[in-house]
C-alpha cells in the first residue's frame, strides 16, 4: 500500500508529455509527429505540419513540371529539357520565340489563376463552414461574367475593356451578396443560400444579354464565357501578378484568425479576433482574386470547389489550408490545360469545359459524401 502511495505521488510529480519508466509518452501533448514551433527571425515562431510541408513541396513540384509541359506542347513540341534550356537563356531563335513569347504567358496565367481560384475557394469555405461555400455558387463569376457581357455587347469594348468591367461586376455581385445575407453579421449557410439565389438571377442577366447581342457579338460572348488560356499574352500577365503579389500575403498573414473562425464567431471573438472586420476583409481579397483570375481567363468552373477540398484531404489537416489549396489549384488548372491539348488532338478543347466536366463530377461525389456523413 505504501509502495502505491509513493508511486502515485511521484506519477502526480512527472510533467506532462514526459516519458514514464516504461519509455511512454503522455498522450495528451503531441509527439515527435504533430505540429512544431518553426523560429523564424525576431523572436517570431510558426507551428507548421511535417505533412503539409511534404503536401506543399510535392504540389509545387508538380506544378512546376506541368508548367514545364505545358509549355513544349503545341504544334511544334519542344523536350521538357529544351523547355528548361531555353527559359535559362541557352535556347535557339526559334525556341526562344515559341517558348518566351508565345507559350511561358499562357503558363504563367494558368498558373496564377489556378492559385487566386483555389486560395479564394478555401476562404469562402472557411468563412462560410461549407465545402460549397465556392466562388463559383455564390455567384461571383456570373457577376462578373455579366460585367464582361455588358461590356462587349452594350459598349462594344476591347479586352481591357473587357477585364476591367469583369473586375467591377464581380465586385459588384460580391457586395450585393454580403449585404443580402448580413444579419448581425454573416453566416454560413445563409451566405450560401443567398449566393444560390444570387448565381440564379445573374444567369438569367447573361443569357438576356445574349439575346441581344449581334452574331459577331454573341459568339465573341460565347468564347469568353467557356473560359480558356489560348492567346494569352504577357498583357493579361502583369495586372494579374501584381494583384496575386498584393492578396497572397494579405490572406496568409490572416490564416490563423480564419481558422479560428471556424470555430464559430463566439469562440473566435473570445480569443481576440476581430470577426467581421477579419470576415470582410478575407471577403473582399477572395473576391478580388476570383474576379481578377475570371478577367483574366474568363470563368473557370470548379478549381475553387475542388481544389480547397483536395488539399484538405491530402494534408488531413483542418482549417483553411490556404497555400496548399493555392498550390492545388495551380495543378488542376495546369493539369486541365494540358490534359485538353493533348486528349483532343487538333481539336483543343478549352480549358472551361475541361474543368466543368471534372468538376461536375467532383461535385456530384462531394454531395454524396457529406450526405452520407449527414452535413447535408
């Protein structure tokens, strides 16, 4: 009995995640495989996830070389190694005409555009709790799929033109929602309803604006809303990367206060969160993001369903994910690109429809999911 007292009272005396006599470790504190403080300079530190950074590092790998392959694929093919020569400055003539001004813009925007798509898809589905919380059913890129119509059809206008008044409908249509669905501030499956309801009325405004649009006008329309990459150049480049260079770090810097939110507004104001002006501003840099990637490859479906989603899975990690949910996005929309160059011969699909058929499928399994697991 003694012996048991001693024993306990030295059990009590054991810190907490120390190792026992028989070499166990306590499990309520993480073991050598959980989160780890990362130091960085200043005295700040980060706690980061060994599988998220082996998730993020193979992402952007694969990225990489999609870019790579995207860029030797065309009427004249170019090695993968040629690609790599070429863009350090050892190339010939002609590849460095087919690779720097012709094809790198198209990867390039590909690139950026399936980062501002699936970063923003991971913030409207943190913000809103529901992995259909996307850009693309709350109606933002019908608004600014409006906005591009109105433009080529009512003013006649060019392709900067044409982005600008995509930029401002999708603004536009961002704001209308958030004001509709704000009720001492915003919830999630009323910010989803109202954004449903918003798409319906949106694509009732597109199609009428095809009924009055000229043939000329009308199939101009028609390209623009398929969503594609062809012809980009390195105009549609730097306004895109300018914006993605400013929003990126403005929206990781507030990943920790988004993952608090998912927790619910009460728990995330107790712990020192300013909830709807974080919500506001996370809204506007998603939505900015969307309408920039929308302006500059018109709208593509599904990236920024999925792509949140995907990397959730593969880091099995919770909140928003927002890097790995940018880097994925990166990778579907490369690897959709390359995918309708390739599949269809001479008859290049546009990207759009590769994505909406993915995604609609996508779709259609993430419904039976979350009705299985009772969510829906």
């Amino acid at each position: 009995m003694t012996a048991n007292v001693h024993q306990d009272r030295a059990e009590r005396r054991q810190p907490a995640g120390s190792a026992d006599p028989a070499g166990r470790r306590d499990p309520a504190r993480p073991g050598r495989s959980g989160p780890r403080p990362l130091r960085l300079p200043g005295g700040t530190s980060l706690r980061v996830e060994r599988r998220a950074l082996v998730v993020g590092a193979v992402l952007a790998a694969a990225a990489l070389a999609l870019s790579v392959l995207l860029v030797g694929t065309g009427d004249f093919e170019i090695a993968p190694w040629d690609v790599v020569r070429t863009v350090l400055g050892d190339g010939t003539p002609a590849t460095e005409f087919i690779v720097n001004d012709l094809r790198m813009p198209r990867a390039v925007v590909a690139l950026l555009v399936g980062a501002a798509l699936g970063t923003s898809g991971a913030v409207f589905q943190s913000v809103s709790r529901n992995p259909l919380g996307s850009p693309d059913l709350l109606g933002f890129g019908y608004g600014s799929a409006v906005g591009a119509l109105a433009v080529i059809i009512l003013f006649h206008g060019n392709a900067a033109e044409v982005a600008v008044g995509a930029l401002l409908g999708g603004l536009l249509a961002g704001a209308a929602v958030y004001l509709l669905a704000y009720k001492k501030g915003v919830q999630g499956y009323r910010l989803v309803l109202v954004g449903i309801g918003a798409s319906a009325m949106l694509v009732a405004a597109v199609q009428y604006l095809i009924t009055k649009a000229q043939l000329t006008e009308a199939g101009r329309a028609m390209v623009w809303l398929t969503g594609s990459l062809a012809g980009r150049d390195w105009a549609q480049v730097w306004p895109l990367l300018g914006l993605c260079a400013v929003l990126f770090p403005l929206i990781l810097g507030h990943g920790r206060a988004l993952r608090m939110m998912e927790m619910g507004d009460d728990a995330a104001h107790a712990l020192g969160v300013r909830v709807e002006r974080t919500r506001l501003l996370l809204m506007v840099a998603a939505i900015l993001l969307t309408t920039a990637a929308s302006a500059a490859a018109g709208p593509i479906s599904f990236v920024a369903l999925a792509a949140p989603q995907l990397a959730r899975r593969l880091t099995r990690s919770p909140g928003g994910n927002l890097l790995t949910a940018g880097l994925m996005g990166s990778v579907l929309l490369l690897a959709s690109d390359w995918g309708s160059q390739r599949a269809f011969g001479s008859d290049q699909m546009p990207v759009g429809v590769v994505t909406g058929l993915v995604g609609g499928v996508y779709l259609l399994w993430l419904l039976v999911t979350e009705r299985k697991a009772g969510r829906i």
